[in-house]
C-alpha cells in the first residue's frame, strides 16, 4: 500500500457537526433532539426525519448505550492504524436512541457481543483533538 | 391470480469487453468498445442509437465518465442523454430510465453503458477501494476510527444480521460456497476452483465477521446493452430480455432506535412495486441476479425480496436450492464473488445471457420471471428488475 504515512487521521469538520466536536473537546457526547416532536436524533442533521422539523437544538447525551453492531480490523487499511490491528470498531446505540461510532477497547479477557452495555471515554490523540470510545461498562476510566 | 403484464421493453444488444486484472486502457475507452459491441449485437447501426445513459463508478471522477462519451461513441442523434449516479443500484435504473423514455416516447433504442478500472498497474484492489463508507452522515467521524473500505460497512451489516437472528459465518460462506459452483460452469467468471466450506472457514477474518471470500472479485472491464420498445426487440437478431416490472426502494440511513439500515433496506420496497407492476408475487421468480459485492447481501436480499423468511437465508443457501440444480438458482455466473465484479452490469449482463439461453453449462431451463437487482452505498439505494423471455401480449 502506497499511503502517505500519517500519524494522526482526523476529518474536515463540517460546519453543521462543528458542536459535536466541540463537544467531544469537553468529553461531552452532543447529540440533536426535534423542538417538535422531540425525537433524538444522531449528529448532525438539519430536519428530523421523523417529523420534518428544521429547529433542532444540541443537547448532552449521558453517553452510556448498548453495541448495536461492531467490526474488527484484522488488517490495516491505512498506515495511521498499522499499530492498531486488531481493533473494533463499534456501532453504539445511546440510551437516547442515536447511534454513534467509535472504537470499542477492550480490557484483557474481556467478552462483548452486540447487546453488551457500553460507557464513553474519550481520549486525547493528538495536540488539538481527544476522540470518543467505547468501554464495557464494568471497565475502569 | 394478479394479472400479468405485458412486457414495458426489452433488452437486445449486449456488449462486454474483456474483463482483465491488469490495465490496458481507461475506463472511458472501454465504454466505448462495450458500446459499438452492444449496438453491433443488436442488428443496429450507431445512427439508430437515440439515447444513451452512463453508468459512472463510484470510484471515477465525473471526467473520466463525462456526458461527453457520445462523441467518443461517435453518437450524434440523441434525443436522450444523462449519467446516472446512485452507486451501485445505476445500472439497473439507468436500464429502468430507458424504459421509461421508451414508453413516453423520448427515445427509442437507448444505450446503457457501464465500464471501470479500478486496477491500474501499481495500485492494488484493496488500495481502490481503501476510501472511507461515509456511514455517519455530516459528522465524518469514521476515518479517524480507521473505519475505512466498504467492506467494513457490510461487515457493520454482516454482523447485525447474524446476532439479530443468531447465525454463523457459516450463513455467508454458503453464499460463497453457491456462487463458486456457479462460476465452475462459467468461462467468464474469474475464480473457479472448487470451494468448501472448511477452506472457507479457515481463511482469515479481512474485517470480521467478512473474509476476503465474501468480497466482490474486482476487474477492469465495460458492459452495455441496448433497451429498446417491445414491437422494435421483434426485429433483434437476438432473443429479447423483456422488461416486466421495475422498482426502487431508498430507505435512508437514519442511525437511530426504530431503524436498521444494515438489515432493513429499500430492497423491500423496490421489491414489491417491480412484483406489482409485472403482476407476480415473489413465489412467481424463478432464478435471481443480485448485485453481490458482499455475501451479507444475498442473504438479506432473499429475505427482503421475499424469496425466504426472516432469518432464514442461510439454510436456503446451504440446503442447495441457490446452486445449479436447485429450485431458485441466484447470480448464475459466479455473481461479483466468483464471476467478475463490474457492479450493477454483472448481474444485467448474466440476465441477459439466460434469458437468451446462452450459458451453456450453467443455462437454467425454466426463467419465466427473473429478478435483477442493484444497490449501493451501505446499501441504502435499491433498484429491481423483473425479466422474462415472452412479450406477453395482452
């Protein structure tokens, strides 16, 4: 693979996601609720897809939820996660109903399976920026 | 008993270019060569050619696919033309606007045409494919969780599937296991050598629960066929594909409680408005081609187009009745698995080559109804075709 080698792999922040990652700079999960109908929605939207809504406002989720699916990386697609492998990747779904991704890490010997109860943590991974991810509940912070 | 229907169109021309794993020229040049085959196939002249619909690949720049392929074509009488650009479902709604403007009356012999090269000399399949399956939206969180390839969103699905209805990998690898014997009859398809599932199982997890055997086989090639009205398919020196039914379904990618748009797709909806307008109940198709790129999606394609119950996919697959000799053959040329992966087109062009009862090895006898489906994204795009081999006059 002919990558150009990165350390740190961080996205172009969209205007409309910008409190999201504000957020995350806080170790808040941020996540939109409908003022209509009052439906959480997953970040960032610009109508509720249940009513139509275009007056979404940010709120805090408690950042703990179950793992809805998950994948794990036996190899790397890229040379920033290299040292990484295996990792998981993991579809949360938070106990306001939006559903987020982030890497799932494991303490050694712990068992996970979709349905399993995750908490949020967040880590710094570089100068700027700290990522959210995911621990069993009954890990340690 | 609902009314059958007669047939909306029918495809006559189909060209295929050879289909390589090393780089001899650029995608657009191989449109053209597909191009003058599938016109040359179907008794035409360019001049006759009034429209033409381009099926970009996702993969490619605008300007590598641009509107100006007619003039590359040396097509100079169109009265329809467009790119199409809804991933992997394309190719089938390129095939579904043609019928459409045959039926209106906007075009009469219209020129379908995908063609990709996603393998050009240094760089690998794995590196074309290697770009990150916006799953979230506006938030672009994934590839700074290394969530790259789409191979990693199928698996997302993949997984969803089996825990939901408590399954195995063994599920997928009788999806890969089906497709290879198919492609053991094919001279087209790219990976023939008999599998088992126990050399199934034991090849390594790429991003589990998916091995590299539940990933679409890339090649460079280009496919196009000629759609054309009914009463003008009865000049074709070739036997027509008819056109019965046609559907598309987009569910969206809300990823929130109350939907899964890893399991519950679009294909469902596609699915019953293409059965409707051809006048069949899914227990009516005979044989299938789905688009394939991963084996997950097979699985819930039977399920969702209603050819197998919730759950149920798995042992269907593995019982025999998906592989040559069973009651419902599905992606009769090896699909993108074992045959060749040129998205949408594959399981056009495999259509096209039953209905006309020319697959040799591999021909299924009885093909009244047959279902052709594309998707794409994560798989929330969905466009379905229902095929036969009569007119149906009515």
């Amino acid at each position: 693979m002919k990558f150009a080698e990165q350390s740190v792999v961080w996205p172009e922040i969209k205007e409309v996601a910008r409190p999201f990652y504000e957020g995350m700079q806080q170790h808040k999960i941020m996540i939109q609720q409908c003022s209509n109908c009052s439906t959480h929605l997953p970040p960032a939207q610009l109508v509720c897809d249940h009513c139509g809504c275009d007056d979404l406002t940010w709120i805090e989720a408690d950042g703990s939820g179950e793992i809805y699916t998950y994948v794990v990386y036996h190899r790397s697609f890229h040379p920033a996660f290299n040292d990484q492998v295996p990792y998981i990747v993991a579809l949360v779904e938070l106990k306001e109903g939006p559903r987020l991704m982030g890497q799932l890490k494991l303490k050694e010997g712990q068992a996970y399976k979709v349905g399993s109860t995750v908490v949020t943590r967040f880590q710094k991974i570089d100068k700027n920026n700290e990522l959210l991810y995911f621990q069993l509940e009954d890990g340690d912070g | 008993m609902m009314e059958r229907k007669a047939a909306l169109s029918a495809i006559t021309g189909l060209g295929m270019t050879e289909f390589t794993r090393d780089y001899h020229k650029p995608s657009w040049q191989l449109a053209v060569d597909a191009i003058g085959l599938a016109i040359k196939d179907a008794g035409l002249e360019h001049s006759d050619v009034d429209g033409l619909l381009l099926n970009k690949s996702p993969l490619a720049e605008l300007a590598d696919f641009p509107m100006e392929m007619q003039d590359y074509a040396g097509l100079s009488n169109l009265s329809l033309l467009n790119v199409v650009e809804a991933e992997g479902s394309s190719m089938v709604q390129t095939i579904q606007q043609a019928t459409m403007a045959i039926q209106t009356g906007m075009a009469t012999k219209v020129v379908c045409v995908f063609a990709d090269t996603p393998l050009q000399g240094d760089k690998s399949a794995g590196e074309a494919f290697a770009v990150a399956m916006p799953m979230m939206g506006h938030l672009g969180i994934e590839i700074a969780n290394g969530f790259y390839t789409p191979i990693a969103a199928y698996a997302m699905a993949a997984q969803r599937y089996l825990a939901v209805h408590d399954r195995t990998t063994d599920d997928l690898g009788a999806v890969a296991i089906s497709n290879r014997r198919w492609a053991e009859l094919n001279d087209l398809a790219k990976l023939r050598k008999p599998l088992t599932i126990e050399q199934y199982c034991e090849a390594p997890f790429l991003i589990e629960p998916l091995r590299m055997l539940d990933c679409a086989y890339p090649v460079n090639g280009g496919i196009a066929v000629v759609v054309t009205g009914v009463e003008q398919a009865k000049e074709s020196p070739q036997p027509p594909a008819y056109i019965y039914g046609m559907g598309q379904g987009h569910a969206g990618n809300i990823n929130r409680r109350g939907h899964q748009p890893e399991i519950e797709t679009g294909a469902k909806q596609a699915g019953e408005i293409a059965y409707k307008m051809a006048g069949i109940n899914a227990s009516d198709i005979d044989a299938c081609q789905f688009y394939d790129a991963f084996s997950i999606s097979t699985l819930i394609n039977l399920e969702l187009y209603g050819l197998c119950g919730a759950g149920q996919a798995g042992e269907f697959v593995r019982s025999g009745e998906t592989s040559p000799g069973g009651k419902l053959p599905v992606n009769t040329g090896g699909g993108h698995l074992s045959g060749y992966y040129l998205q949408g087109a594959t399981p056009v062009s495999e259509a096209v080559i039953q209905l006309r009862h020319q697959a040799g090895a591999r021909q299924v006898s009885k093909l009244d109804h047959m279902l052709v489906t594309g998707y794409g994204g994560r798989m929330q795009f969905h466009a379905a075709l229902i095929m036969g081999q009569q007119e149906r006059v009515q």
